[in-house]
C-alpha cells in the first residue's frame, strides 16, 4: 500500500511550525483591543484581506466535493456548484454590498443590524437574535469542513481519520485563539501562497497526462460512462453514479442554483474583511483580488479530476469489482451506516489483522494483492466514491515531495477557512452576547479570555456535528439549500426595503432557522428543491409579516442608514428629501452597480472555465469562452473600476449630521 514518504513528512512538519511561529508572532499585537483582536484594527490592506477571502473559499472539503462533480462531468461540474462552489455571490460584494457594509463602521454583522434598526428592545432582540444565527451557521460550515476532513485523513495518514481531524483542529485553534484577525490575515498569506504554487503544480502534471481532448474524453466515458466528459456546454440529462441521480437534469439544476446565489448574492457582504477595510473603495477592491486568486482552485480541481480518471481505469478497469468488495464488507458488517463507511474501510486498510476471520481474502480474491488501495476507494454504493478522488489522486498519482506539497496545500485551505470563520462567530459572541448583554463593563482582559473559550466551543461543536452526516456533499447540500436559505428572506428585505425593522427580521430569521433545523432533524431526505423553497419562503413570509404587524423603524434612524449605506431599492420618502443633484448622482451609481454586477457575473464564470478547458484540451471551448471573458473585462471597467468610490470617502457621519449631507454632496463631484 502506497503512503506517505519522510520527505513529504518533512514537508507537512515545516508548514506546520511556520504557521505556528506567525500566530505567535502576532499575539500580542491582536491582543491590544477588541478591534484589532476581531478586525486587524481596520488598518490591514485590500490585497491581503482579499486574499484571506480566497483563502475562506478555497476549503478542503469544498475542493474534494467540487471535484468529485468535475470527475463524474468534466467542466460541466461547474455548474452544479452554482449553488455555492463556484462564489457567485462575490459578483455582488464586489459590485456593492461590500461598500454598502463597510460605510456602516461596525465590527460585526449582529452590531450592524443595530446601526440599522437602532437600539430599542427590538433593535437588541435581533442584534441578539443575529449573533446567534450567525454562530449556529458557522458551526453547520464548520461541520461540513470537519465531515470532509476526516474522509481526506482516513485516505493519506495510516492513522485514526478521526483522531487526527482533532489534532489538526486544535492546533488552529492554538493561533486562531493567540492570533484573532491579525493571525488569520497573516497566516491566510502563508497558506494562500502554498495553495497556488500547489494548483500550478498539478496543472502542469495533468496537462503532461492528456494526449488530447478526444483521447481523455474516451477514457473518461469508459470511467465513468459520461459520454460527454469534455465538453463545457450543460446538458437536459447527463449519466450520474449511484447516490447522485438528484443531478441528472443537469440544466434545470444549474438554473436553480444560479437563482438561489442570485438571490443570495445581494444580501451579502456582512462579513469581517469587509467590516476592516480601510474605506468602502478598499472593500470593492479586496473582491478582484479573492476572483483572480480563487480561480486558481479551478484548474487544480479539473487536474484532480483528470488525475482521478486514469488512476481508476489503471486501479480498477473493471468496476464490478467494487460492488462485490461493498458486499463483502456489508456481510461483515450488516449494520454500517454510510456515514461510518469510510471509517471503518479506513480502519480495515491499515489495520488489517483486527478484520472478522476470511475477510480480507475475501477482499484480496475481488480486489487483488493491493487491495487496500482499491477498498479506499469503494463508496456504500458499490461504486467508485467520487468524494475521495483527490486524496487518491495524491497517494498513487503524484512522487514524494510533491505529494507533500499537496497535502500542505489541502490542509492549509483546510485550516484557512477554519480560522476566519471562527474568528468572526467568536466576534458575535463576544461583542454581541457577552459584552452588550451579560457584561458590559467587562475589561479587554476578561473579553480576549472570552474570544479564546468561544473559539474552543465553536470548533469542538462543529466536530461533533459534522462526524453525523453521511456525506460532504450531502452536509453541504442541507447548509447552502436549508440552513442559509433560512435566512435569505431576512437577508435580502434588510438592504432594500424601508419597512423592513427588526422584529419582522427577526421573526424571518427565527422561522427560517428552525425549520432548517427540524427538517434535518426529521425529514433529512428532503429534495434541495423543496428545502430551499420552504426555507426561504418561510424566512421571507416571516419578515414581511412581522414587519408590517409591528411599528416602523424610527424615521431618524433609517434615514441616517439610507443617507450613510446609499443603497437602491424601496426606500419611501427618504430619497426624496435629497437634493435632485443628489439623487440624479445616486442613480448613476446604482445604475453602474448593477450593470457591474451583471459584467462580474459573466467574467467571474469564465475566468473559472476557461483553465479547464485548456487542460482538458477543449481549444473549441477556449475560442468560444474567451471573448466572452474579454468583453466582461471591458464591462468591468467601465462599470466597476472607473466608478470606485474615492480612497478619502466618508464612511460614516453621525446621526445628529442629517442636513445639510456632506456624504452625499460628496458624491454629487466625484460621481
């Protein structure tokens, strides 16, 4: 059986003790207050915290799960990742949530919700209300993050798959907790650097693999009967492997996840890096950096993929192989659940001698001498698992070193969602709950002692969470189509509608959120379709009626969140009390955000597809996605980068300055 040489050992040990040294490193400085423990004292650059936003995106279990779409479909995996992978929300953030967000001056999503409801008992009940939603959402990523680790430990380290996802979690928990922002940032940094060396890496190995389009498009069919592995164009119906017939209707899937992230899209943009940017120009501008360097993860995925194509038509050229090693296994074992599957066939592979008596001749009889390789790759389903495609893929396709190149790219993407997620659920917490209900005289001492223990609670829940799903794909799926979902309707009503107040958002994100629960809870075969349906309409249904049942937000308080935020939408009488220069400026804007949005849509799309085809060798493809992606670049910069908002931008003014409006007689020049 193939593992891990000394030199990639080696390898891992560095990156780990360099993560380390720089966490340290910065534990005094995030230590000084509460903002710069949560938000790098607002004075981190737009280039790095863009790329701390790639470094949230490019996780290990969403690039084991894109990849196994990308391995059953080609490119065309893409498109089933609409509904979360492929970050088309950041089309939005880039265009103008980010800005609307950071000109607020808060620290957190739950302080924002204040600046735009204000302070009274509801304006507290749903800064409350939000810091909790926000953390039981963190914990569901961090769950589906966890879920995916231990499937990529049980294939690469000869050890228990479990065991080692808690040392690798808690000792991110070390310099996530020593560290806060500063150490996320800085360690992103490190991290991110690896993770592109590592996608050039395998690109240029898979590149060297493909003979031509025609030939691994054979050999791609004969794997996974795809007839039309190659091609970038969405398919009516398309051949998917057991576990994933919901995909089959491929272009009908794809059209209802673009809808769902276009949806969700414009009520993005209260996260973190936003919140710290210097200025709101700062904040657009971070979204270029986290597109161009996230692209990255689209030609190493595609490279995983392709590697995975002839890795099992080498291990296993016949494939009724593994349905008899699954029933072997399942005669051993009757009672195996799916979700300890991969435990168990992990344990039986290096720990051979504790199988039931005949087993494992049984398995070398189906299998062969090297039969631990091959049942690593044996799903509950009798076939090829497309979910340990990649980790495969690195211990037979790739030489010592490299291989552990990889692994610390992996385990670095794995380790930079980790830490900035924890980070801003440990900011609700502290900020929101602690120190605004429980204790709001508390010291700096006691309120960094409270970030440290809210980390640790964090982590150590999403770990218990996520050893309960079946799947990645399938813990994924619940998150995106259920969880968040359920506060969609919230989400969005917040920046544009004027009769939005906080207890209808409340309500919304109450409903929202506990039907996602209760439906995992009691019915967690339920299509994505219906859950992203129930759970959104339930969340929008409870907002407008608790809106609309309950008093309008106070007119001072919206009309200096209309007049600081600037955002387009229903806004009653409050644009009408601007100036018409004013407004005639304000409308200029709105109208160029949205056409950003609808150019950063296109571009973003292709510039993730045009890597995969190069390295599929789909020079058709590449001639007609290319000038597309040109005329998005050109959209761009008439849209978006002509209409920046000035690096010297008043982000915030205080409630009492309502006339006359410096912000916005600001805006009437540049603009």
């Amino acid at each position: 059986m193939i593992t891990l040489s000394s030199i990639d050992y080696d390898v891992i040990g560095a990156f780990f003790v360099v993560i380390l040294l720089v966490g340290l490193a910065m534990a005094r400085v995030a230590s000084k207050n509460l903002e710069s423990y949560f938000l790098g004292g607002r004075n981190l650059p737009w280039y790095l915290l863009g790329i701390c936003g790639m470094s949230t995106w490019f996780d290990l279990t969403g690039t084991m799960i894109i990849t196994s779409f990308l391995y059953m479909l080609g490119p065309r995996g893409l498109y089933i990742e609409f509904r979360g992978g492929a970050v088309l929300v950041l089309a939005f953030m880039l265009a103008y949530t980010g800005k609307w967000h950071r000109r607020s001056g808060c620290m957190t999503p739950a302080e924002w919700t204040t600046y735009r409801f204000g302070t009274g008992f509801s304006g507290e009940l749903l800064r409350f209300v939000s810091a909790m939603v926000g953390i039981i959402t963190t914990i569901g990523l961090l769950a589906y993050l966890v879920r995916g680790a231990t499937l990529f430990m049980g294939m690469i380290f000869p050890v228990d798959p479990v065991l080692l996802t808690v040392v690798i979690l808690c000792f991110s928990a070390i310099y996530t907790v020593l560290a806060g922002f500063y150490g996320v940032v800085l360690t992103d940094l490190v991290q991110g650097t690896i993770m592109i060396v590592g996608c050039i890496v395998v690109s240029l190995i898979a590149w060297n693999q493909v003979p031509s389009a025609e030939a691994l498009a054979a050999t791609a069919q004969h794997v996974t009967q795809n007839a039309n592995w190659v091609s970038s164009i969405p398919s009516w119906h398309t051949t998917m492997p057991a576990g994933y017939e919901a995909y089959q209707s491929l272009l009908m899937v794809a059209f209802f996840y673009l809808v769902r992230n276009l949806l969700g899209g414009m009520g993005t943009g209260a996260e973190s890096r936003f919140f710290a940017a210097r200025n709101s120009r700062e904040a657009s501008m971070q979204c270029m950096m986290q597109a161009m360097t996230v692209m990255f993860r689209w030609p190493l995925m595609i490279s995983f993929a392709i590697l995975g194509i002839y890795m099992v038509d080498r291990l296993l050229p016949d494939q009724n192989t593994t349905q008899a090693a699954a029933a072997i296994v399942r005669t051993a074992q009757p009672n195996l659940s799916e979700s300890n599957w991969h435990g168990y066939t992990s344990h039986l592979v290096h720990h051979p001698e504790t199988a039931p008596p005949g087993v494992v001749d049984q398995l070398k009889q189906a299998l062969g001498p090297d039969w631990q390789s091959k049942l690593l790759l044996v799903g509950s389903h009798g076939t090829v698992n497309p979910e340990v495609v990649l980790p495969a893929v690195l211990l037979h396709s790739l030489k010592p070193g490299i291989r552990g190149l990889l692994v610390v790219s992996l385990l670095a993407a794995m380790m930079g969602v980790l830490t900035s997620n924890v980070n801003s659920a440990s900011a609700l917490f502290v900020r929101d709950i602690y120190q605004n209900f429980l204790r709001p005289k508390a010291g700096n001492g006691e309120l960094i002692f409270q970030a440290y223990l809210s980390s640790i609670m964090i982590i150590a829940l999403s770990f218990w969470v996520g050893l309960a799903a079946s799947s990645i794909n399938n813990l994924w799926a619940w998150f995106i189509m259920g969880l968040t979902a359920g506060a969609l309707g919230p989400g969005i009503l917040r920046l544009y509608w004027w009769r939005t107040n906080a207890v209808g958002m409340a309500t919304g994100l109450l409903a929202g959120g506990l039907a996602a629960i209760l439906q995992r809870t009691f019915d967690p075969t339920m299509t994505e379709l219906m859950q992203f349906g129930l759970m959104s309409g339930i969340s929008a249904l409870g907002t407008i009626v608790g809106s609309l049942v309950t008093a309008p937000t106070p007119p001072e308080v919206l009309r200096h969140f209309y007049r600081t935020t600037r955002p387009f939408g229903w806004w009653g009488i409050f644009p009408h009390e601007l100036a018409a220069t004013t407004r005639a400026a304000l409308r200029i804007e709105h109208r160029n955000d949205i056409l950003a949005t609808m150019s950063a849509l296109v571009w973003q799309v292709c510039l993730f597809l045009i890597p995969m085809q190069v390295l599929t060798h789909n020079w058709e493809g590449v001639a007609f996605t290319l000038p597309i992606f040109l005329l998005g670049c050109v959209a761009l910069y008439f849209f978006w980068w002509r209409n920046l908002p000035p690096a010297d931008e008043i982000e915030n003014v205080p409630s009492t300055s309502l006339s006359p409006d410096p912000v916005l007689d600001r805006e009437t020049v540049e603009v």
